[in-house]
C-alpha cells in the first residue's frame, strides 16, 4: 500500500521558499566511498554531461557543491561523458542526483531526462525498467518498488518534496540597538549564522531559512550563492552585493521539532546613530508586513528609554492589531534585591495596554543562557570561558526568583516540561531544563506551534 505521508503526483514546490533551504544528501553519498578518483571524475562528468548550459543559478551552485564535496575542488572540469559504463553500482544514485539537479519538482522534465539516459546509456531493458520504476516512485506514486542502495537517499529526497509544499511561517524580528536580537535568533536556531551586535552591522535584511534535515551546510546568498559557507563567509557582507537582502539556509535545531518551512527575518538597530538608513529599512520591513509575527526584542535593561517607549509608539500605530510578541531580553543581568523581573515585565504589560495593542504577549528570555545550552546540546565542546558562562547560567535559572518559564501560559510551560523529562540523558536534560527556564524553550513553541499566523 502507498505510503499517504508522500507526496503523489506532479505536486509543484513553493516558490515562494527560499533555494537556500535545499537540504543534500551529501554527506552519505555512495560516491565518497569511492577509492578511484577517476570513477569520481566519471560520476560528476556524467552529470554534467546531462545538465544543459545557461542552467539556473542553483543548479550552477548545485554542480558547484558537489564537485567540491566528490572531487575536492569546486571548480574542477573532469571529462564529460554520456556513458554509465564503470559507474553501473551507481545507477540508481546517478539518476538521483540528475533529477536533483534538474527537475526536483518536475516531473516531465525528469522523464526527458530519463529518455535520454535510456537512448544512450546502452543499458539492457531490464535494468532500464528498474529505472523507470524509481522515477515512478519519486513522481508519480508508491509503486513498492525498493532500491536498497539509495533508499537513505530516496527518504531525503521525499523530506525535501514534502517540506517546500508547505506553506511558509515568516516572523520578523524587530529592535533598537543592543537587545540582543541576533542573539535571539542565533538562540533559536542553535547556531552561530547571524552576526551580534558587536560584530559590524551593515544595512540588510537577513532572511534565515529552516532545512528538511541536517545536512551539515549552511547556504547563503549574498551576491553569490554558496551551498557550503563557512563561518566567515556568514560573518563578512559581500560588497557586491547591492541590495538590501541577504538569505540564509540552515537546519534549526528546535527542540520542539520541524513542522513546515520557517523564515526568521533579522533586521538592523532601527536606532543607529551611525546609520539612519539601518532604521528606514527595518521601518519599510514592519510596515510591508511579509511576516506572520512580529518579535520586538527589548533590552530589559533599557525598558524605560526614550528610544524604547518611541519604537513601541510607532509599532502600536503600525501594527498594534496583528499577532505580536515582546521578547524581554538579558533578564540574566538583574540582580535579587536590586531589580524585579515581575515588577519590569508587568510595566512592560502596562505599556502595552496604554498604547492599544490587541494581541500582544510579554515573553521573558535570557537569549545568551539559551544559545550557550542549545551549543552544549548539539555541539559541545565549548570553549572553557563559555563552560564557566554556562555553569553560571545554570545555577542562575535554576533560583525560584530566575526561572522565567513561570511567566508562560501554563499550557505552554507543561509541553516544554515534558520535552525536559523526556530526555533519556541527565546531561541533556540539564541543558533542555535550563532552555525551559530561561524562557527560550517557550518562546520557541509559541513562535513555531501557536496560532498567530495572519489570516
């Protein structure tokens, strides 16, 4: 019997995803198994071969990753060749990664694709047949059929299809300098992709997309679109880039799972005294309103500001009916005896209340605590000063006075409460207690699981 969870027929993507959410199955492709370097070069010109010029500008970074993960070296031209001889353990893998590249999400086209091969692979039918078969599988329906050397690879091309027929989540994140938005966003996603506030900050939007999977690459398209940057490709803006966009793609480790397409929109300090132009192009953003929520992240320590109480006034004017959260930021600085969280949070409410926002929730987080125990979980070896930042955190949240999880809706706090007890782990379940306690772990459900979405 078919399988109802995948998708049948000639079901076109959404295109108003990003490309930088592509996901690959780079990373345990049967190629690199492969000893002789001249059956890699084979394989890639085989592919090549069959990949028409002028090609999209992804197909090009397509062709690009995997000359650099099967080769070594992006830029390689191996010998072009039509021919499977040599390669026929890969065939199965071959038509894959042709239809990958060339026609995800059409079906015709992959069928063209097909027909050529089958003219001039010089293949017996039988093992023609076999490959008419695995395009049925991928295009048309569950025709039962199994491929025991790719069936890993057929499962991530199916969690590709499923994801990009979703419709997309956007949420715009908004603030004035220092609040630790980028933070924020880094906390929720689990990764180090977008620069702080102590990094330099140019004048784009950036436009952060989930992944199926974990395919261990971040994409960015800043200019040039790269499937595989690293770490100071994501830090450093490309001059040439002339727009004001830059979008990137990587697998968000959320602890209350993936559930669709997810885009966290960063914009720059709406109050840089440097730039005036940072504050028109956040401003143009909130007020063109490509978002399903919008996140005003606020300095806890800097509540009562001018700066603060004239943003608040502008978003009340221009989006104080919508679906909107206040994320209250480094709450891990108060000090007991010196500060309250409550008392802050509830003039946070009043002000809330006095300017005429309609749906609006007051979301307590410490977006630091949150990143250092999501970079535990997923990552660890933490560098020791971060350890001792951690270990603070820990104690810190782990006080009645610090635990933030208490200024969620209790509906919210018991579904994260299960997420922490779930964990098999003590070691994990200590840092998954402390994402709960320092709120991260609840804003994240609200923004990905609660209703809020702009009808």
């Amino acid at each position: 019997m078919a399988d109802e969870h995948l998708p049948q027929g000639d079901i076109k993507m959404d295109k108003k995803i990003s490309n930088v959410s592509m996901a690959f199955w780079l990373g345990e492709h049967p190629i690199l198994k492969e000893k002789k370097r001249t059956k890699r070069e084979k394989y890639m010109g085989f592919l090549i071969w069959y990949t028409p010029e002028g090609v999209s500008r992804l197909t090009e970074s397509m062709l690009a990753l995997y000359r650099k993960r099967i080769l070594g070296d992006e830029d390689f031209e191996p010998p072009l060749s039509p021919s499977i001889k040599g390669l026929f353990r890969y065939r199965f893998a071959l038509c894959m990664d042709l239809w990958f590249l060339n026609a995800l999400d059409d079906k015709e086209r992959a069928l063209s694709l097909l027909e050529r091969l089958e003219a001039e692979s010089g293949l017996a039918w039988m093992y023609k047949k076999k490959l008419r078969l695995l395009w049925e599988r991928l295009y048309v329906r569950d025709n039962g059929a199994r491929f025991a050397k790719v069936e890993p690879l057929i499962e991530r091309w199916q969690k590709n299809r499923l994801f990009f027929q979703k419709p997309a989540k956007k949420i715009l994140f908004t603030a004035n300098m220092s609040a630790g938005k980028s933070t924020l966003i880094n906390a929720l996603i689990g990764k180090k992709v977008n620069k702080s506030q102590s990094m330099a900050c140019t004048a784009k939007l950036h436009y952060i997309w989930n992944k199926p999977f974990e395919d261990g690459l971040t994409a960015e398209d800043d200019n040039v679109l790269n499937l595989d940057a690293d770490y100071m490709t994501l830090m450093t803006d490309d001059a040439g880039n002339e727009s004001s966009k830059i979008s990137v793609g990587a697998y968000f480790r959320l602890m209350c799972g993936q559930s669709g397409p997810l885009c966290l929109q960063d914009t720059p300090g709406v109050n840089s005294a440097l730039n005036e132009v940072h504050g028109r192009i956040t401003k143009e953003a909130v007020e063109k309103g490509d978002f399903d929520r919008l996140v005003y992240v606020v300095n806890a320590g800097a509540i009562a500001t001018n700066d603060e109480y004239a943003y608040m006034t502008y978003l009340a004017e221009t989006r104080g009916k919508e679906p909107m959260v206040f994320a209250v930021n480094k709450l891990d600085g108060f000090r007991a005896g010196e500060d309250s969280i409550s008392g802050s949070l509830e003039g946070i409410r009043e002000d809330i209340r006095r300017l005429g926002f309609e749906n609006a929730v007051v979301c307590p987080v410490s977006a630091y605590a949150g990143y250092l125990a999501k970079k535990a979980l997923f990552d660890g070896g933490l560098e020791e000063e971060e350890q001792d930042e951690l270990d603070v955190m820990c104690r810190i949240f782990r006080r009645k006075e610090y635990d933030l999880s208490a200024y969620y809706p209790r509906e919210v706090k018991e579904v994260c409460e299960k997420i922490a007890a779930d964990q098999a782990d003590l070691h994990r379940q200590k840092y998954v207690r402390l994402l709960l306690q320092c709120g991260i772990l609840p804003l994240e459900y609200i923004l990905t699981k609660s209703e809020g979405q702009r009808k």
